[in-house]
C-alpha cells in the first residue's frame, strides 16, 4: 500500500500534521519510534502520583493554541499569575496586580529590583503585548542578556528574577538565547496563565490521538532510513508514501536526513518528591531561586494546582536542575534535598523521593539567529518535508502549529 503521507514521530508536530491530512480525506501513517505518543510531553502515573516529564506547563496566552487543542476538554487547572523568589534567605512574591491585589504592595515593597526595574518591566509588557504577534519573529534580534541590559534593567534584577524565570522556560541560566524568545515568552505570560491539564500533560497529545483513527499510529517503529517514496524500519520492513513527514527532534533529523543542525541540545533534571506536609504558601506560586546559588532552578507544586496530580492528603512537589554541574553529580538529590531543607526546615526531611527524570535533550539550543516559526522550512526533496522544531521553535505552540502547516500544505498540494 501508497500512503499519501507516511508521518515519522508521533510528538505534537506530527500529530498535528496527522489531524490534518484525516480531515482533507487523505491517507496517512504515523510511525513513532516508541510505545506511546508525545514525544517529550508524557505523564507517568506512579503510585497515584501523575509525573509529567519534566515540570512543564500549557500557556493559554498562545494565540492559536486553542485552533489546534479543545482546552475546556483539557479540564486545565491554572498556576497564579506570580512568582515566589528566593532572595537572601526569604521569599518575596512578585504578582500580577489583575489577578492578585492583595499582593500588590508586598510586589511594590519587594527587594527584587528597584523602581527603575518595575518601570522597565512595564515597558516591556507594552512593547510585546502591542503589536501583532507575528512582528515579533520580524524584530532585530539579540541574546538576552545584552537585550535586557540595553532595556535598562539592572544586573541584581536581571541575575536574581530573569535567570531563574528564563532558564524555567529555556532551560538557559546563561541569558543567550535570542531576544525574540524573551519577547513572545513575556508576552504570553502577560496576556495568559500557565496551566496543566487535570490529567496530565500527556493527556495533550492523547486528546489528539483520540480524534484520529484508531489504527493510524504504528508503535515501536523505529525509521532507519529516508528516501522519496518510502521509508525502511529497523525490522526491515518498507513503507511507501507519496509523501514523507520527518517529524522527530533534531537529533533524530540528523541522523535521517544527514542534516547538520546548528542547535546543541540543553538538558534537564526533574526531581519529584512525595510528602503530606504542605507548603508555607496560600497560593502555589512557582518559587524561583533568586540567590543563584545551589543546584535547585525552580520549584512547583502541581497537587495544589490539580489535585489529581496526587492522592488524597499528599502534596507532589517538583523540583528543576539546569545547572549541568549540579546535573552530573552522583548524588543530585542529596544536594537537591539540602538545599530544599535550607528552604523550608526539617520538614523535608520527610520527603518521599518518587523519581528523577534525567532529561539530556530537553530542548534545542535557542541562541540567536532563530528561525520565524510563521515560517514553513523549505522541502528537503520534492517528496520529503520536514517539521517540528527544525527551522522553527522549540515549543508546544510551535509545534502544533508547525504540523498543523505542514499538513495544510500537503493537503492543498496534493
């Protein structure tokens, strides 16, 4: 059998691409390397707890994340608009004003930053929320530690809130990703919330397999090599497509295709903690270590934010290390839970240690130049295209919408 489409990798990109072409009446398969799809985005469910891979979060503030997913379907339960940073042995809350007043002065009165800080910050947001989305990937571009600088945000500010904040969605403490990146991510932060689906974050791509026919995913199918018309599996089995899809993350690509990409890998760790105290907190704000120092980025508690991420009575906390000499110590949780002790007491003496997710391709590299996700890469043959990451943004959004394009491409050219 021809296929029109055969998809390599059943991540969001793919899936998407998949949905697609269903639509347009045109006949696909998706073969994915693994025995489950979402690539990067999956929920284990260990001992009653729901671990994603990697603490990670739905922005609502995507312009077309709602074109791609059926969110009210997604029952998503939202973080406050706010962070908790550690600064000289004390947390101090930085909220959003619209949605927290009460913290309105302890956020005016806090030791992070000073006033010119604040009026920086709101320069910023009136930069990014005022112009059509799209502008931003057509805007000169910078690594971000030289932007912030020339916006005229000060070094403590900028080592004490934009490290950690930056390097919890980029995976980047050293601020060298583009500018562009800083741009749409303080824009969807401004404009949305950061949630988490009831069920887990891999109920996303599982919502989109739902919506596509029940045999249109072939598990445990690992490509081996890419040609015009076909692809053959590593069991040596050939499949034929007018079309071929290389929809994986860039280091499968390049291996594929023997495309050399420009983006190292950043990695991860995530250490999920199991306990039945409960945070000094009334609202599960994301604590973000301000005194750069210790191996812990940030932390978070997705029981509070969905209660279905734990059993009755327990709290999930989940603790990100960037920082790839911390990463590499034999002992990460050991200093993980010292320094969590220095935090918050004796109590996490009791901490359950549930898992660690050692996650060593997290992310592409997103130095600048970067690519304008709006943008389709060109084909690689007249038969294979590619989407995903590649030539795009690392990024649910991106993703979704990368496949969502491919496909529509696909669909009115064929």
């Amino acid at each position: 059998m021809q296929y029109d489409a055969v998809i390599i990798g059943a991540g969001a990109a793919g899936l998407a691409c998949a949905k697609v072409l269903q639509d347009n009446n045109l006949s696909y398969t998706v073969l994915e390397s693994s025995n489950q799809p979402g690539g990067r985005i999956r929920t284990d469910v260990v001992d009653g707890f729901q671990l994603d891979h990697g603490f990670q979060v739905l922005q609502t503030g995507y312009p077309d994340v709602g074109q791609y997913l059926n969110l009210q379907g997604l029952q998503l339960k939202k973080f406050p608009a706010g962070v908790a940073v550690r600064f000289n042995g004390r947390f101090h809350t930085i909220a959003d004003p619209r949605h927290h007043p009460r913290h309105l002065f302890s956020t005016i009165a806090s030791p992070i930053g000073s006033f010119g800080d604040r009026l920086a910050m709101l320069k910023l947001a009136h930069h990014v929320c005022n112009c059509p989305f799209e502008d931003l990937f057509e805007q000169p571009e910078e690594r971000t530690i030289d932007y912030l600088g020339a916006c005229g945000f000060s070094q403590k500010f900028i080592r004490s809130f934009f490290v950690p904040f930056f390097a919890g969605a980029c995976l980047d403490r050293s601020l060298n990703a583009s500018s562009r990146v800083l741009k749409y991510l303080f824009r969807i932060f401004s404009m949305g919330d950061a949630a988490i689906p009831l069920g887990g974050m891999g109920e996303i791509p599982q919502q989109i397999v739902r919506s596509l026919a029940e045999d249109a995913i072939q598990y445990n199918s690992r490509v081996v090599e890419v040609s015009d018309g076909a692809v053959r599996l590593a069991d040596g089995k050939t499949i034929q497509g007018r079309q071929i899809v290389v929809a994986t993350p860039e280091s499968v690509l390049e291996e594929l295709l023997e495309i050399k990409t420009r983006s190292p890998a950043v990695g991860e760790s995530c250490i999920y903690y199991s306990s039945d105290w409960q945070p000094p907190f009334k609202e599960p704000f994301l604590l973000l270590n301000g005194d750069d120092c210790g191996p812990v980025n940030n932390i978070a508690f997705p029981s509070m934010v969905a209660p279905q991420y734990a059993p009755a009575g327990k709290t999930l906390i989940a603790v990100v290390v960037v920082d790839d000499e911390y990463r590499k110590k034999t002992d990460l949780e050991g200093e993980v839970r010292k320094q969590c002790g220095e935090w918050f007491g004796d109590a996490v003496n009791s901490w359950e240690h549930i898992r660690t997710y050692q996650i060593d391709q997290a992310l592409p590299d997103q130095c600048p130049p970067t690519h304008n996700p709006y943008l389709l890469p060109k084909p690689v043959s007249k038969n294979i295209r590619v989407c995903g990451e590649y030539q795009s943004l690392p990024g649910l959004q991106w993703a979704l919408m990368s496949g969502h394009m491919t496909g529509k491409h696909l669909a009115e050219s064929m």
